[in-house]
C-alpha cells in the first residue's frame, strides 16, 4: 500500500467535502452552533492529522499496510464503544448526546475511506478477533444454568451485532447516495422507480434496428431544422 493513496484518501476535496456537509447538517439537526462545530472539526482533523504523521514516518509498504491494519481496527472498536454508549443513552434518557452521535458518524467516514484498502481476508480477521474473546467467555462456562445464561447472552449479542452492521450500513448507505436520513434514500428510490416506468412507457412502441430505436407506435416526433 502506498503513502501517497492512503493519504489521498483521507484528504481528497470529495471526502472532506462529504465530511464538512455532514457536520453542517449536524449543526441544522442538533441545533449546535459554530463553537460545538469548530470543536468537532477539530478533533476530526486530530484524527486524521496524526495518523498521517505516523505514516509519513514509516518507509515500507508492509509496515504502511500494517498500521492501515491497525488504524482500522483501532476505530472500528471506538465506532463500536460510541454506538453502544447512544444506544444506552437512547433507552434511558430518550435521546443520546450529540457530540457523540457526529463522533459516530465521522468515524464511520474514516473507516469507509480505509476500508477498500484492506484486504477482505484481513477484514474478516478483524471482525473475528472483535468478537473472539466473547466466544471464548462462553465456551468457559460448563453448568446448566450458564448455558441457558449463555443462550440468552449469545442471542443478546448477536442482536447487538446486527444493530452494529445495520448503524453501519445505515451511514455507508447515506454517505454513497448522498442522502441526509433514511426518508431521503425512500425517496431516491421512488423517483428510480418513476423514471424507470416512465421510460418503460416511452419505450413501449419502439422497437431496436440495426443499433437504432425506431417508434412504432403513436408517439409524436417533433423535428426542429436549424
């Protein structure tokens, strides 16, 4: 992997324009003003700042594909931590803070720009050692009433995983469709679904000749000459 795309990556016009909009549309959603936002900047750009510091320290390729490796893991477990912390804060108080919700958020735009630079194997090597010392906690356990325990602890968790993924597919999904909520992707895809009939009406009294479309029906063709 080489310095200069993992560096392209993290400070591409696209990716911090991406960032900057979703931070605008916190500031909107969270009533936040430009002192909470200019705060959040800040730590965003900590973050990329000195991961890069790092690696303009490191000259091998296998040593830079080893701290991409690392980062990653790095904030995948911090997503994690701040996930769970909004979902708790969610079902006791009715609503989670929203420094921690834009935290969550920008840390899924990290974690989107490494990801394709990390090998699927090794993506699937992280998610395994995620979740392996939990695994391992419950195959200690040996009494009957631990394993219904851990019955009711393993569907608890996978549960809490699923949650995870869809958070996180939920944030890939309106980052890719440059979307700001899930109403907005419900309506991206209705205006698909209208453009496809509406072509599919258009198209229904054509018929295609050597490469051309020629319409067969009563539609009107207007030609101009200019």
């Amino acid at each position: 992997m080489e310095l200069r795309i993992i560096k392209d990556k993290l400070t591409n016009q696209s990716f911090l324009r991406s960032v900057s909009e979703n931070l605008d549309d916190w500031m909107v959603g969270f009533h936040q003003n430009l002192e909470q936002k200019e705060k959040i900047q800040f730590w965003f750009d900590s973050v990329i700042h000195q991961f890069i510091h790092i690696l303009d320290d490191v000259e091998e390729k296998e040593e830079l594909s080893v701290l991409l490796f690392s980062k990653y893991v790095e904030l995948k477990c911090y997503w994690k931590q701040l996930n769970t912390q909004i979902q708790y804060q969610n079902f006791n108080r009715g609503e989670a803070e929203p420094d921690l919700i834009i935290k969550a958020s920008l840390t899924t735009y990290i974690l989107i720009a490494l990801e394709p630079m990390i090998h699927e194997e090794d993506l699937s090597e992280i998610q395994e050692f995620l979740t392996k010392p939990i695994r391992e906690l419950m195959i200690e356990e040996s009494t009957e009433e631990t394993n219904q325990n851990q019955s009711d602890d393993t569907q608890h968790y996978l549960l809490k995983q699923q949650l995870e993924a869809l958070y996180y597919d939920k944030e890939k999904l309106l980052l890719h469709l440059n979307c700001n909520d899930v109403s907005d992707v419900i309506e991206v895809i209705q205006n698909m679904r209208e453009q496809v009939e509406n072509l599919r009406l258009e198209m229904e009294d054509s018929c295609i000749l050597d490469g051309s479309i020629h319409f067969t029906g009563k539609r009107k063709i207007r030609i101009q000459k200019i």
